[in-house]
C-alpha cells in the first residue's frame, strides 16, 4: 500500500465512522401543511389533478420535503443540523473535498399529507461511500435519511390536535434519501485559445466589384460620371447628379481630413482588433468620416493614435490594414502635430 493509499484509508474509515450518527434531530415544521402551499407548489408545476383542491384536498406527495425546509431565515435554534454532519462536512473539507454536488434522491410515500398536519422530522447519515472518481473530481457520496412523521391524533385546518383526539407518537409519512457529492474539483485541461474570429467579408456584387479589385493592389479608387464629370463614393451604378450611366475612376490621393467621427464602445467584437499597437482592441475604437482631398467622403477607421485622440479636422493618410490571410481595408493613420 502506498503512502497515499494509506492516508485515504485512514481518511475513510473516519468518514465511516460517521454512518448512523444523526443528521438532524427534531425538527419541525415551519408552517403545518396548508392549502396556499398547495396551491402555490401546484400552479408552479402546472399539476392540476383535482387530488390537491377543494375540501378534503390532499398535498401532492412529492412536497414531501417542502414541509421540513427552513427557508432564508433556516429553522428554530434546536431543529437544524447536528454537530456530527458539520463534523463530517468539516473533515471533507479539510481532506480538499470541498465542493458539493447535489446528485438524486428518493422518496417513499406511507400516507398522505393534509391541511392542518403538522410535520416532525429527523434525519441520519445513512452512508459515506468510498473515494469515487467523477468527471467532476474525485470525492465522496454522503447520503442522509429523512423520515417525515405528523403529530398523533389527527390535525384541523389551524393545526391544533382535533379536540378529544388522545395523544399518539408521532405517525411516518414519509422518508426523503437525499445523495450528494463531496469532491475536489477535476484540474481543467488548459483550454486552446480559439483564432481570432474573421472580419464579416462585404457584398461584393458588380456594381463595387472594381472598388474591392483596386483595394487588393492598394489603391483607392473614386468613380466618376462620365457624363458630368462628378465624383461620387461609395459606387454607384449611375450618377446622382446627372444619371448617366458611364463611368470611369481616379485614384485617390489619400490625403484626408477627419470629418466626423464616433467610438465605438460596446458591444466588442474581437475581429474588429487593430494591429497597430495605438489602437489595439475590439473596442473602443475610432469610427471616421473621412474627407478625401478629392471631394468626396468614406466612413473608415481611424488608426495610430488612441481612440480618445481623434479629432475633428485632423489629418489622415491612406493606409491597408491586412486583417486575416486574405483580406486588407482602407483604413486611415492619424497625422500626429499636422492639425
């Protein structure tokens, strides 16, 4: 046996130990077993069986356990947890099992529940099961037993003993097993980082075919109407001036000034990422207007200088940002002291 063998051995026989002792002990009811419940526990589940309305109602009987709960505020001092299950708890986490899983439980039903019981229960630590190995982590399932028993001699709509009743033990209703899991967390495996998502590609159709084709080979082209002579961007079919439908196209300089802009904020999109160190993020980030020397204006980013130093006025130059493998963009580079 190896040192660590041993130790949880040892670990497990101490936890084994705690088989039987008492989880909880007298615990009562916060309300006896009423009809808003009911009702509430009923529209919540959308169980409409007529079992759970009217004057001889019956509690559905998987509300076995609602009855023994103690709410936000937990139950009176005497009726909660005992010090052998915080012992048991305390161990667990001591040995590193210090997260805890809910996994199933059971319920066995011995009679039903009606307004006016009120409700008794103890539980005890049935079992502690041996080191298991879970895609969670390794741990222990512990198991507690609840039995569930009502006050003797019957109860009415207020909960007090029907008048005459003698006094009787407490009847079982019901036990409740309830399993959890006690582990130390599973080391997660180093995740790969995922590649930066693609920049949504543009439609490209005939009528700016030629724009896209000028900006492979770094070129900004303009159309201009071959009837009137106008410059116009983005591309258009026609001219909006005089509408002819011929066209040629010039070269941009690349000179421009900022005419507007925004920042963008949120939402971030990693594939909007800069790659120039002064703009390096998926937000914030500089979104211009930009007017050409020629006349006419695009909306591109503005790059080199951060997104809170961009100006109205201010100069830019033509530049191609290569966003993946196969794509690059008209961007635009600050003048920095040219304004």
């Amino acid at each position: 046996m190896s040192g660590g063998d041993g130790v949880a051995s040892g670990l497990y026989e101490r936890l084994k130990a705690y088989e039987g002792r008492a989880a909880v002990t007298g615990g009562v009811g916060k309300d006896p077993v009423n009809a808003p419940m009911i009702r509430h526990w009923c529209e919540a589940m959308g169980d409409t069986h007529p079992a759970y309305r009217g004057p001889d109602a019956i509690a559905p009987p998987t509300m076995l356990q609602a009855w023994t709960m103690g709410g936000l505020s937990g139950h009176a001092e005497g009726s909660g947890r005992s010090t052998a299950y915080d012992e048991l708890f305390a161990l667990l986490d001591d040995a590193g099992y210090t997260s805890v899983v809910a996994t199933d439980c059971e319920q066995e039903y011995l009679r039903p529940l009606r307004p006016g019981d009120r409700v008794r229960f103890d539980a005890v630590i049935e079992s502690v099961s041996e080191r298991k190995s879970t895609k969670l982590g390794a741990g222990h399932f512990v198991t507690t037993r609840m039995d569930v028993r009502v006050d003797g001699g019957g109860g009415g709509a207020d909960g007090a003993a029907v008048a005459g009743a003698a006094a009787a033990e407490p009847e079982l209703v019901g036990t409740h097993r309830f399993r959890i899991l006690k582990y130390a967390p599973a080391a997660r495996k180093p995740e790969r980082p995922e590649p930066r998502p693609r920049r949504p590609r543009p439609v490209i159709n005939r009528d700016n075919a030629g724009f896209w084709e000028g900006v492979a080979a770094h070129r900004l082209l303009i159309q201009r109407c071959g009837g009137c002579g106008a410059l116009r961007f983005p591309w258009l079919p026609g001219c909006n001036a005089c509408a002819s439908p011929e066209w040629d196209t010039v070269e941009a300089s690349g000179e421009g000034t900022v005419y507007s802009y925004v920042v963008l904020h949120h939402p971030r999109f990693p594939a909007f990422t800069m790659s120039d160190g002064a703009a390096d993020a998926a937000g914030p980030y500089a979104v211009a207007l930009i007017e050409l020397a020629e006349g006419v204006r695009m909306v591109s980013n503005v790059v080199g200088v951060p997104y809170d130093e961009v100006r109205i006025g201010m100069p830019v130059r033509l530049a191609f940002l290569r966003v993946d493998e196969e794509w690059e963009l008209p961007v635009f580079n600050a003048l920095v002291g040219s304004a």
